[in-house]
C-alpha cells in the first residue's frame, strides 16, 4: 500500500532539503521517506515558489473570465432549448404532428 504524505509534512522536508545542512539521505532516513521524494517535493517548490509571489487578483481573473464564457454559453444554451421547443409546438398546431428529425 503506497503511503500518503500531507501538504504540510511535504513542505516541511522540502523546506528542510532546501537549508543544505543535512544530505537527503540524512533526511530522508530521519522521516523515513525516499530520497527521491524528497528531491521531487524540494523542486515542486523551487517551480511553485514563484506563484506565491503573484497578486491576488492575477489568477482569480482568469478564473472570473472561465466563469463568464461557461455563464453565457449556459444561457446560449437555454435560448436554443426555448426556441426548439417553440418550434415543435408551432409544428404540432400547424401540422398535427411531431417534427420528422
């Protein structure tokens, strides 16, 4: 069974492989975990440390323009659905019966 690491105890070991003070080895047999895990969390946050630095509206703009795009289309989508259903009523009253697809 493969064992799982929380975000805290991650960052804690990463942070620690980033000090230098001890070798990965040092550290990996002091948290029981493989110095390869280690090596792979110490540059997940050496990539990810950049990103805390960002403003805070930065990333969230982004997300507000996904969720305006995903909101119009959803109401593109009802317009459709009530304009078809209008049509296929029309149809029933002029020609009694269902529309041949």
């Amino acid at each position: 069974m493969r064992k799982r690491y929380d975000k805290e105890f991650k960052a804690k070991v990463a942070i620690e492989a980033m000090k230098g003070d001890k070798t990965l080895q040092e550290i990996a047999t002091q948290y029981e975990v493989h110095p390869n895990l280690i090596a792979q969390w110490k540059r997940q946050l050496i990539e990810m440390a950049a990103q805390l630095f960002e403003k805070a509206g930065k990333g969230n703009a982004a997300a507000e323009e996904a969720e305006r795009k995903m909101d119009a289309l959803f109401r593109q989508i009802g317009q459709l659905q009530v304009e078809n259903d209008f049509l296929k009523k029309k149809h029933r009253q002029l020609y009694g019966s269902e529309p041949k697809l």
